[in-house]
C-alpha cells in the first residue's frame, strides 16, 4: 500500500522536547545559582507567573511587535516585579543562566523516542520550530535527537514565524515536499495547526489533554461537521478553524498520545 505521508514536520517543544518540564528544572537550577530562591518565596507560584509572563511576551515576538532582546530581559525582569520582588540584576544575567541550563534538561513528551525511532527510514522527518536557534541545536544534541531529522528549520534563521505561511514553505520547498503529502504534527493549535492550514498541508494536533476519545487518531476535513462538534466545547479553537480555513481542502487530526502516530500514519 502507498502511504499517503512521505514527509513529516514536527514542532519540537512540548511535541518531542518536554519544554514545560525542562523549562521548570532549567529555571530552577539557574536562579539556585544565582543565589535568587531564597528571595523568591514559592518557587512554583514564582514559575506559574513566569510562565504566563513569557506566554504573552512570546506572542508580542511571533507577531513582530518584540525583539528577542527585549522578550529575553523583560521576561525575567516583569516577573520578578509581578512576584513583588523586583530584581536586583539585570534580567539579561538571569536569562543568559537560564538559556545556558534549558539544552542540559534532556526530558522528552512521553512516547517520543519510540515514535521517533519507529519513524527513522521509514518517512522523511524534519523539525519547524520558532525557539531561539543558540538553544534549539544544544536541546537537539544534547538530547541526541539528532540522528532522527533530515534538517531542521528555526524560525530565527529563515526570518519567518509559526503560524506565517513562509516558514511552512521554506520547509516544504527545502525538503523537496509534495504539500499532499506532508504533515505538520504540533501541540499548538494556534502556531502549528493553524499555520499548517493555512498554507495548505494536514495536520495533527497533539493535545494530551483532549478528552474526545472516540475521535481522536481520526482525520477530518476542515470543514467537516464532525470536526465542528469536537470543538464546539472550546470555542477560540471552533473560532480559529472558522476564519483560518484553507481554500485548498486539508485535513485535522486531533491525538492525546504520540503512540498514535504509529497506528494511523
């Protein structure tokens, strides 16, 4: 049987690389060595409202209205003033730290490396990631995770961002692609899924917390009504599928668990 796939994109963190886990332990160690845990209070209070801090910092920066210079000091420095304990270091001392522990964090989402390995040779696989290209290499390496992708494509380097159509073009053009039979894999439904769409290639949305068993690891067209009544309890994602729909005819699958790649590619 012809497979329908031949090649394969993947976002790496939080899709392959754990980015949630490993962002907690970097920051942890960076700030134990910098002697700021004790100036803190709750670390995990302090993390939960980082978190949120950079969430909305790194949209400002996919959208053009941030530098990476500015989103890699004010990150810190907003956090530590929103935790009332303002900074007394420059915020770029704590994120040079930080940005030196993230690649020594190795942890991968659960089943990557199985899905990884079954993958390697048997279809062309390549990364698309918006991370900062100084870390995004280490994470890769360190991780030894390189064996499994033929390149690699870092939004810093071509000059365009997830969800832009560009980057998703370079990528394709540059692997020598057929859109038809490439497939973007993402947990973001805004930069991966959306982006995917919008320039015309399937996608799968990895959400490990979706809780719509009987549909997940099944494809859908974009404008299927199935695919509406799986979304219709989270209406940003039924908003985002109404106004970011391909004219071309693409399809949406929605897994929990990157086991599932294995059974429906």
């Amino acid at each position: 049987m012809t497979k329908k796939y031949t090649h394969l994109f993947f976002d790496l963190d939080n899709t392959i690389w754990d980015f949630n886990s490993n962002s907690f332990d970097a920051l942890y160690i960076a700030l134990d060595k910098l002697q700021l845990l004790g100036v803190i209070g709750s670390y995990d209070t302090f993390f939960k409202i980082y978190s949120e801090v950079n969430e909305r910092l790194w949209d400002l920066y996919r959208q053009g209205m941030m530098t990476k210079k500015v989103l890699s000091v004010q990150r810190f420095e907003e956090s530590f003033e929103k935790n009332e304990t303002p900074l007394n270091i420059g915020g770029e001392v704590v994120n040079d730290a930080y940005l030196a522990e993230m690649p020594l964090q190795t942890k991968l989402v659960e089943g990557a490396r199985k899905v990884l390995d079954y993958l390697h040779g048997r279809y062309e696989v390549a990364i698309i990631t918006n991370g900062f290209k100084e870390v995004q290499y280490d994470k890769i390496q360190k991780s030894d995770l390189s064996k499994y992708f033929r390149k690699i494509f870092i939004s810093e380097e071509i000059g365009a961002q997830k969800p832009g159509r560009q980057i998703f073009e370079y990528a394709v053009k540059s692997m020598n692609a057929p859109k038809r039979s490439s497939l973007m894999i993402g947990d973001s439904w805004d930069v991966d899924i959306v982006g995917a769409m919008k320039f015309g290639i399937d996608q799968i949305y990895y959400n490990p917390k979706i809780e719509y068993a009987a549909w997940l690891g099944q494809f859908f067209s974009t404008n299927n009504q199935n695919l509406s009544d799986i979304l219709t309890g989270t209406p940003h994602f039924f908003d985002q599928l109404q106004k970011y729909i391909s004219k071309r005819s693409v399809s949406t699958a929605i897994i929990s668990d990157l086991h599932q790649l294995i059974e429906i590619l």
